[in-house]
C-alpha cells in the first residue's frame, strides 16, 4: 500500500510540475510570415540589428502555407504577435472580425506620416481604421525585354497600347513570338494573368473604378471588366501571340517564364511581370548586363487620362499591443530597417530610404517609379475576399485554355460577387 | 524557451502512460474496495475502456458534433442559416464538379487499382523473380502523396512542339512517334483527370498486389494441384476456385480504396489545385475552410462526406460480424 501511495505522490507533483511550471519571463516579439530563403536572411538581419538595440528578442515562424496557420491559430486564440501578410484580402477578413490592433494607437502616426504617403495609410485602412502596415513591395505591370535585342531588329519601347499592339502583330507577321507567358504558380495559379488583366483595367478605366471593382460594386459581366479580359486575351489566348501558345501559358510557371526572352536566340520578345522578375531573371541569367541586356518599361497607357501604379506586396498587421510589438513595429516602418530589404531589389515605401539603398540601376529606377507615381493601386484581386481572388486566378486558367467561355466565367463570377461580399 | 519546451514535451511523453498506469491501480483499488465480487467484473471493463472513451469523446465525437452545428451555421458561425450550406453542396458549380470527379475517382480508381493488383499478384506468383517485381511495384506506395503529386507533375510537363521534351511522358510519347503532338496532360479538360487518377493508381497498385499476393499465398496448393488433375484450365481455376477463396481479402481492399478515394486531396491540391474541372470534395473543403474561412460551407462540405462514407462502413462492419459469426 506504501508503494501505492508513493506512486499517487510522485504522479501528483509531476502533474503539479506540469501545470505551474513556470515559464522564464522575457521581452518578446513573435513573427509569423511566408518568407524563407534570401527574404529570411535579409530579415534575420533586420530582426539582428533591432535585437542589438533593444534587447527584445524576435521569434520568427515561417509559414508556406499562411492562410491555414493564422486560421487556426486564431482559432485557438493563440495568434502571433505580428504577421506579415501577403494578401491584403487576410487582412480585411481579419479586421472585420476584429481581431486586430488599430496601429494608430501603436505608432507615432505624425512620424510615420514623415516617411510613409497617405497613399500607403489608406491602402492598409479598413473601414477607417488603420490596420496593416505596408513593408516590402513590388511593381506590377512592367514588362522586361532585352535591349540589344530590340535593337539588332529594329524595334522600339512602345509608348502606347496602340502601339504595343502594333509590335506584338509585327513580330507575328515575321514570324515571330512577341510574348511570353507564364502563369503557373501551384496553389496560386493564375495569378500572373489576373495582373495582366488588373493592369490592363486601371489603364483603361482609371483607379476609381478600378476601387469599385475590387470592391465589388462592378459587376463581372459588364462592358468593362469583359474589355479588360480581352484585351488581355488578344495577346494570352492568341497561339501565335505567345510562346508555347495557349498551352504553353497554361503549364509554365511564372519564374521559368522569361526563359525564352533571355535566351539566344531569342524565342520570345517581351514579359509583363513584377519587379521581383528582375532577381530571378538575374538567377537564370547570371551573364546579362542590367540596362543593356535586361531592361523593363512600364505596361503602356490604354486611356491617356489615367496612369497608375500597381503594386503587390507585405503588410504587417499586429495582434497585439505590448510595449515590444511597438518597438518592433516603430523598426520595421523606419528607413534603417527597410535599406535592408532595399539591398535586395524589393521596393520599399518608406520614402526616406535613400536611393544609395538601392544597389543596381534597375532597382533605383524601381525605386523612383514608386516615389514619382501620382496614383498607387493595389493588387485588385488580393483586395477582393478570398473566394472571389481565388475564382478569378482559376477562372483566367479556364479562359487561357478555352477562351470561348469568357461569359460563362464571367457570369459565374458575377454570381459569387453577388454573395462573397458580405 | 525552447529547453523549456523540451522539457514539457518530455514531461508528457513520460506522463502519459505513468498516469494511465496510476489510473488503472487507482481505479482497481477503488474498485475493490467499494463493490462486491460480481459487481466488479462488470464495472472493471468499463473502467479500463474509460481513457479511451475519454479520448474518442475530445478527439471525434466533439468535433462531430460542433461541425454538424456549424454546418447549420454561416460562414463564421454567428447565425442559424438552416439548410443553406447544405444547398451550395448540391448546387454549387465547383461542388457539382467536384462530386461528379469524386464519383469519377471512386469508379476508375478502385476498379483499375484492385484489378491491375489482382493480376498481376496472380502473374508475379509464378515468376521467380516475384519479390524483386513485387518491390518495384509496391515502391511508389513508400512515397507520399505530396511527392508524388511533384514527381508526376514534373513528369507531365508540357514544352511546345519542337522544344526539348522535359516531361517524360510527352518525351516518351515524341520519341515513339515523331509526329505525335506534345499534350498539356494537366491543362487539358478531357483528359486531365484522368491524368491525376492515373497518378493514384501507380501508387495504391503495389499496396493492393502485396495484400492480395499474401492472401494468394493463403490458398493451398493442393486445391489447385486437385483442380488441375481435374483438367481445369489455369483460367477456369482463377475464376472458380482462386477467386471466391479471395473474395474477402477483395472486399477489404475495395472498401478501404473507396473510403480513401472519397478523401483524395494531397494528389489535386498539389497538381491542380482543382482548376479546369479537377476539383474534388476534399479539396473544395479545404479550400473554404482555409482559404475563404468559411465554417459553414466547410462543415456541411465535412459532413457530406462523412455521410457517404458511412454506408461503406456499414457494409463492412456487417460482413466482419458474419465472418465472425460463421
């Protein structure tokens, strides 16, 4: 019986043990975000310096799959300090369910408003309230070529879609391939073709209407939204238009699809991609010289009237509001934290990181389109509700591989417009 | 920290079964102390089986029945919407897709799997070289779905005619026949799901050749020696005697292949994600679960499911009790 009680005594303390067993207390930040590889390093970098100064420590969790973790953490009520968010349309979902903190009340906003443009504030702001801060970006809608390539044939930077168009049909009388596209990206496919067509949309219709599409007050099935689908078809659904044709577009994942541009002979002449592209073209392409041989111009003006950047891009959201996590936020807004990530290529919207931050030409010149651009959009489809982005990326995918059923898609996404926004 | 929670991970590893020891002692002491003799050997199962129903209670009946409420609910869960989410399983266009695929996977899938398993644990029993052939075959059940999925999705590549062929089985294919068109297997709706399935057969095929295999190890060699001296043809003898004797060992696999087919989702979450008509029960679920956070359509979608596995179940667990009975 001695032994009995012995062995009820020792399981009574190792349960105690479990549950009062205290954790050491200590100042800390915990990130959750999608990055990995060079972004973790440049970050680890950042996290680095800011622990160096303030002794709070960082917990960064990396996460592929984004979506599902912050779900059910949520969910268990265990969310992370901060997130660094690629989708805005999370972070609205998140807002509306009052699950984060105004950050407003988290930084000193007339400093913030020193280095960060209304434009950014009101990107980030959810009915009003202040809620995502935007970090890293990228420009959409440029569109890469090989300089010395055009030149050696006698072609030159489009000014107008008019034009574009007129060289994209030249390149195909002679037998040529004017683009090259590529649209696969796993889970995510069809993401490249939306930002075709959302590009295509703002420089057609200018950025209010655009705002009302994402927003959806514009219906799927009208004039607009079915003209900015195909002009976006004219060159995407054309076999002879694109390299690989319909197929080819279909099945190319978005980072191999510069290959045949760069690539001698050239098998293709132009790629509308983000400014990330220019990294990875740089990968595949070790021996190209920026500017003479890798060069972009802007997707062209349709409309005169209206010109617009658009952008993708992290934005932090805090879930939190301890003493740390404004420090850490206060860090990551400032120009010192974001000249990290300037080094890499990735446009910053602190404007006071300073050009010198920007090491090759064509990451300063990325820079300076953000500063000097009048009017910044978002990536329209990562603003619209998650089901809606989704169905669009897989509804460009159905269009691409038969692009007689543009009003079917459009039809079916008009009817999911008309319950996604709630 | 994370000593701390190295620590406490340990600390419940050792626990665990520490406590359940001491709960079965504690229980039986009680036990013995309280109740009479009879009394007693109807109440120590029932105490024995309590953690158990403890667990199964937290982990599954819990759940159950929350998503059975939510799946009444909208989407984050703050208003009765009744039947509603019900109907956008039966209604909706992805739905309707994704229930004809699942049909489409639980047909071919089972059908063609169990077969090519069937025969070829009949060919391989008489070759010598059985279990270096049985290895090979069974290799790709070792993988994981998700590998899998890569590998094949590698595999399938499209590269316009003309272009070096990457993918191998358009690479196969243009070698063969230098005037075959290079096909987009994935991106092609009229055969792009059968594509997939084909991925799930070349991995569930070994699982069902090693099971029948070792059930056709089961057959005594003088009933079909007996057969034989009879006159029977080797065919004759498959379907009259290796096949009835079989039977049960078929039936395990084929309820277990559409229990597993009505889940399918690494293979479509991985090579399509659903897009041009591939989608599936499992993977639309996930999808409104994950990516549109939508409880309620999620738990009817659950719900559903489960619904259609359970006649399988039943099935089964009613001819497990007549084995056991005759």
């Amino acid at each position: 019986m001695s032994k009995f009680l012995l062995l009820v005594s020792i399981a009574a303390v190792l349960i105690l043990g479990i549950f009062t067993g205290c954790q050491p207390e200590q100042q800390k930040v915990t990130v959750l975000g999608v990055w990995g590889g060079s972004e973790l390093d440049v970050f680890n970098k950042i996290i680095k310096a800011f622990q160096d100064k303030t002794g709070i420590t960082v917990e960064f969790e990396s996460t592929r799959d984004i979506n599902t973790v912050m779900v059910s953490r949520l969910q268990a009520g265990n969310p992370p300090d901060i997130a660094i968010l690629p989708q805005l349309s999370l972070l609205v979902d998140m807002a509306k369910q009052k699950k984060l903190q105004d950050l407003s009340t988290l930084l000193d906003m007339n400093e913030l408003k020193k280095s960060y443009s209304q434009s950014w504030i009101d990107l980030g702001s959810v009915n009003g309230k202040f809620y995502g801060l935007f970090f890293k970006t990228a420009i959409k809608g440029l569109v890469y070529y090989d300089p010395e390539v055009f030149k050696k044939e006698g072609l030159s930077v489009p000014k107008t879609w008019d034009e574009l168009m007129a060289l994209s049909h030249k390149l195909v009388a002679e037998g040529k391939t004017p683009w090259a596209i590529g649209i696969e990206s796993g889970s995510a496919t069809g993401w490249p073709a939306t930002d075709w067509i959302e590009n295509i949309f703002v420089r057609l219709y200018g950025a209010q209407k655009y705002r009302d599409w994402y927003e959806g007050k514009l219906a799927w099935t009208s004039d607009e939204v079915k003209k900015a689908w195909q002009l976006f078809g004219d060159i995407a659904t054309n076999n002879k238009m694109v390299y690989g044709g319909r197929n080819g577009v279909l099945s190319t994942s978005f980072q191999n699809a510069g290959d045949p541009v760069f690539s001698s002979p050239p098998k293709a002449y132009m790629l509308q991609q983000a400014s990330f592209m220019a990294g990875m073209l740089k990968d595949h392409f070790p021996d190209l010289k920026p500017i003479t041989q890798l060069n972009f111009f802007i997707l062209p003006p349709i409309n005169p009237q209206y010109s617009a950047v658009e952008i993708g891009g992290d934005v932090l959201a805090a879930f939190k509001s301890t003493p740390e996590v404004k420090s850490f936020l206060t860090y990551l807004a400032s120009a010192d934290a974001q000249a990290y990530f300037a080094k890499t290529g990735a446009t910053m919207p602190n404007k006071n990181v300073p050009q010198s931050a920007y090491e090759t030409e064509i990451d300063k010149r990325f820079a300076k389109i953000l500063t000097s651009a009048n009017t910044i959009v978002f990536d329209a489809s990562d603003m619209m509700p998650s089901e809606v982005n989704s169905q669009f990326w897989s509804a460009t995918v159905s269009y691409i591989q038969d692009p007689t059923k543009l009003d079917e898609l459009l039809g079916k996404l008009e009817n999911l417009r008309k319950t996604a926004y709630k | 920290m994370n000593l701390f929670q190295i620590a406490l991970a340990l600390v419940f590893m050792a626990g665990i079964p520490i406590f359940l020891v001491l709960y079965l002692l504690v229980a039986e002491k009680l036990a013995a102390g309280r109740a009479k003799k009879r009394k007693r050997k109807s109440l120590l199962p029932w105490l024995w089986l309590a953690p158990a129903f403890v667990l199964i209670l937290v982990f599954l009946i819990y759940p159950l029945i929350n998503t059975t409420v939510l799946s009444f609910m909208n989407k984050d869960s703050t208003r009765f919407v009744g039947l509603e989410n019900y109907r956008f399983v039966f209604t909706n266009d992805s739905m309707l897709t994704a229930l004809r695929n699942n049909l489409l996977w639980v047909v071919f899938f089972t059908l063609v799997t169990a077969t090519v398993g069937l025969v070829l644990a009949v060919l391989m029993d008489r070759v010598r070289y059985e279990s270096v052939a049985k290895a090979i075959i069974f290799l790709p059940a070792c993988i994981s779905f998700v590998a899998a999925g890569v590998i094949w999705r590698f595999m399938y590549t499209y590269q316009p005619k003309g272009a070096a062929q990457i993918g191998t089985v358009n690479a196969i294919l243009t070698a063969i026949f230098p005037n075959f068109q290079p096909q987009a297997w994935l991106f092609n709706p009229i055969f792009n799901n059968w594509a997939l399935i084909v991925v799930g057969i070349w991995i569930w095929t070994g699982f069902a050749l090693v099971i029948f295999s070792a059930s056709l190890k089961g057959i005594p060699p003088e009933l079909l020696e007996a057969a034989r001296i009879d006159g029977a043809g080797e065919i004759k003898i498959f379907f009259k005697i290796i096949l009835p004797l079989m039977s049960q060992t078929i039936i395990v696999v084929v309820t277990y292949f559409i229990i597993n087919v009505l889940k399918i989702f690494d293979i479509i979450y991985v090579m399509t994600n659903g897009n041009l008509g591939t989608e599936v029960i499992a993977n639309r679920m996930y999808k409104e679960m994950f990516t549109f956070t939508n409880f309620g359509h999620a738990g009817a979608i659950a719900i559903f499911l489960l619904l259609a596995v359970i006649p399988v179940m039943v099935m089964n667990v009613k001819r497990f009790r007549r084995e056991r009975s005759g």
